[in-house]
C-alpha cells in the first residue's frame, strides 16, 4: 500500500538520502517511491506488516517530525 508521509525538517539532500537509507534499510518491507525536501513529503510503499509507530520512530531520530499519514 501507498503512503504519503508528511515530515517537517528536512532541508537539504543529505537530509533527503539519510531519510531513505534509514526508511529502506532499517524497516523491512518499506519502499521509498519519492521524497520532496521543497513539500515536506515522503512516499512510501509498505506492505502491512509495517506499524506506522516504527515509520515515525525512524523518522523522529533523524531529527525530523512525522506530522500526518495519507
């Protein structure tokens, strides 16, 4: 299933390729389709095995704030 993860603090490239390395590697069954630094998005495919508390979790110890799920 498509996500769209709404994320507050990304601000450059280096921020965009942490985001995926850790989405991609650190939780199983997560695929990184996009992520748009300028419109604070992320969009995922995950399969539903994945709990959105490890997303914001991952999310969060980057520094950044998972604010909405769509």
């Amino acid at each position: 299933m498509s996500k769209k993860l709404l994320i507050e603090g990304m601000k450059c490239k280096h921020c965009k390729q942490n985001l995926k390395e850790a989405l991609t590697e650190d939780i199983d069954g997560v695929e990184v389709l996009d992520i748009s630094i300028e419109e604070g998005y992320a969009l995922v495919n995950m399969n539903q095995d994945v709990h959105i508390n490890d997303i914001k979790n991952i999310v969060e110890d980057l520094g950044f704030k998972l604010i909405d799920v769509k």
